[in-house]
C-alpha cells in the first residue's frame, strides 16, 4: 500500500480491479476542506487513460510490474514469437496482444515485456530503431532545403514519411513512439 501523496509518475498501482502507471499526480489544498489527490493514470491493460480524485491520505494497492528482456524471433501467421534472454523460455503472443506494436518489430529486436504476476501487460520497445528503405520513389536534388516529405516503405512493411533526399537501400531512424523519421543512418 502506498499513500497518495506518495504517487509520482511511472509508479503502478492497483485500482477498482486495473493495473494503472501514474502519468501526473497533483496535491490540491482547496481553500476549505481536505486536500485531495488529482491523478491521471494509464491503465496498462487497455491503453486508456483514466482520471482520479483521492482524499489525502488515501491509501492505494501498489502493482508490482516485472519485465523480461526478449528477443523477437518470427512471425507465423497471426503469432509472434518470442524467447527470454536469461533462460531461453519461448512465449507466443497473439495479434491482438500487441496489435500497436506489430508494424515495428523486426528479426531478432530486444524488446521487453511487462508482467502483472503472470499476466502479459504489453510489450515495450526501443524508443529509436532502425529500418533499411525497401521501397520509395527516387531522390530529388535541390529539395533539401524545405519539409517536403514523400512515402517510404521500411523492411517490416510499415510506411514512414522521409525527407525527399532519402534513396532505396538507406537506413533510417524511426521512433516507436509515433512512427516518425528521425534521421538518416550514414555509413
């Protein structure tokens, strides 16, 4: 147990039955009454954000996360599959288990999953990875000096939007957080 006017973002906590990861936690004193709690967590089953108000001095169940580094190994049909670094365990998730995630992971990506007792929670990535270019339209000489940007097509399949200077066969950084181009990998 934990009181609320402990929580401070990226604890977990158990609450109605979820498993949530503060965001933001707000210690309010109005000017009558007690001081209240305002929290933004996110629930980590779900995804969803939620908002609570606790009296001070509530307590809240703490939810002990555990996380094993793993290695992307294959795809077969609508299963990923998975093996622990440590002890070389494999684990299947499904699809619909990571269905946000999918579009980034490529052979043989570190990647960690989170638990909740023996509960999969998700799956985090690295915050940058990189891709080689499987497909985009030809470099234009003399764009470089506006955002102009134009589809590519990366070796897992998923489109990026890259500056128009960027060729076929390139590396490039992307971020697992929103998808977009960071840079251009030179060799």
């Amino acid at each position: 147990m934990v009181n609320v006017n402990d929580l401070k973002p990226g604890l977990t906590i158990s609450q109605e039955g979820n498993i949530y990861e503060v965001i933001k936690a707000e210690h309010q004193k109005p000017g009558k009454g007690a001081a209240i709690v305002k929290t933004k967590l996110r629930n980590l089953r779900t995804g969803s954000i939620a908002e609570y108000t606790f009296g001070g001095g509530t307590k809240v169940a703490t939810a002990h996360i555990s996380k094993k580094a793993m290695k992307f190994l294959y795809k077969d049909g609508s299963t990923y599959h998975f093996m622990n670094m440590e002890d070389f365990e494999q684990i299947e998730l499904v699809e619909d288990q990571i269905k946000e995630q999918v579009k980034y992971l490529k052979d043989d990506m570190e990647v960690y999953i989170t638990f909740y007792e023996n509960e999969m929670l998700g799956l985090d990535l690295p915050e940058k990875v990189d891709y080689k270019i499987t497909k985009t339209e030809p470099a234009i000489k003399g764009n470089t000096a506006t955002n102009a940007t134009k589809d590519a097509i990366v070796e897992t399949g998923m489109l990026v939007r890259v500056p128009l200077f960027i060729e076929e066969g390139e590396e490039i950084i992307v971020s697992t957080r929103d998808g977009k181009y960071l840079s251009l990998i030179h060799i």
